[in-house]
C-alpha cells in the first residue's frame, strides 16, 4: 500500500472518527444537561467536518493539508483524554503535510 493511500483512509479515519465522537458527546450533553455543547460539537463535528473537506480536496495539497491540520488540531483538546486519538491526530497531520510538500 502506497502511501497517499495510507494518508487517505487515515485522514477519512480521523475526520470521521471525530465526527461520531462529537454526535456522541453532542447526544450526551443534550440528555444530560452537562453544558459544553458549543465546545464538544465545534471541536468534533466541526474538526472531523474540517478534515474530511480537507480530503475532499486532496487535488490542491497545500490547501488540503491546511485543512486537515486545522481539523485535526480542533479535535485535539477535546479528544486529549483518551491520549492515542490526539497522537493519531499528529501522525496524519504530518502525513497530510508530507503529501503537499512532495515533489
């Protein structure tokens, strides 16, 4: 397997990823009145949103990288608890960028 490949279902991986996360806690804060709802669905559904768009326009790689970098670091406090999401998180953000800057 290639590595634009790798880089590709790992960025789907983590956009998505913090996507289910965010409706999950989204769906947590609404039943049980904890608060948080702007922190946990702008950092999770709004990174995981970023990321993907950042796949989606993998043809321009600069932009692209930007974008999953943004996502990526949004989700990286909120998901900071678990410790292997943020790391994951580095690890295709340094993908991201090593794609863009290939010659």
């Amino acid at each position: 397997m290639g590595l634009d490949r790798v880089t590709d279902i790992s960025v789907i991986v983590l956009g998505l990823l913090y996507v289910g996360l965010g409706v999950a806690e989204t769906i947590r804060v609404l039943t049980s009145g904890d608060g948080g709802l702007a922190f946990w669905f702008g950092s999770l559904v709004g990174g995981g949103t970023t990321v993907l768009a950042g796949q989606a326009l993998r043809r321009r790689p600069r932009l692209s990288a930007w974008l999953v970098t943004v996502g990526g670091a949004a989700g990286v406090l909120a998901t900071a608890w678990t410790l292997l999401v943020p790391v994951f998180a580095v690890v295709v953000i340094v993908l991201a960028w090593q794609r863009a800057t290939a010659p």
